[in-house]
C-alpha cells in the first residue's frame, strides 16, 4: 500500500464518519421532536412511549459522541503526518 493509497483510504473514512455523525444527529433531532409530543399526551401509555423514545435517543447520543471521538481519531493522525 504506498502513501497514496493510505491517503486516500483515510479520506474516505473520514467522509464515512462524518456521513454517519451527520445521519446520527439528524436521527436524534427527529427523536426529540417525537419525545416532546409523545411526553406531553394525555394518556400514560403516550407518556411512556415519550420515555421509551428518550432512552432510545440517550443511546443515540452515546454512539454520536462515539463518532466524534473517531472523527477526532482520525484528525490527529491526519495532522501528524
């Protein structure tokens, strides 16, 4: 594999991130929308779907940050070439 390769193997993981990091905070832009009407129904059973989507969306934000550090990752090995 000569530095060319490399190079470009590492821009394309760095769009794949950045693609999934873009994807995973529009994802949990929509969950939150969901959680406020679902947490301010009526109904207990509208209330704890509000819950259940706000768990799913705590574990959505995990693996964001979780891309983030990846995306830093990838930075920091980038610069010190």
């Amino acid at each position: 594999m000569n530095d060319y390769t490399m190079h470009t193997d590492n821009d394309a993981l760095a769009a794949d991130v950045a693609d999934l990091e873009e994807s995973l905070y529009e994802f949990h832009l929509r969950l939150r929308d969901m959680i406020a009407r679902h947490l301010q129904g009526a109904s207990r059973e509208q209330r704890m779907t509000g819950l259940l989507i706000e768990g799913i969306d705590n574990d959505l934000v995990k693996l964001y940050r979780r891309a983030a550090i990846i995306q830093k990752h990838q930075r920091t090995r980038v610069d010190k070439k």
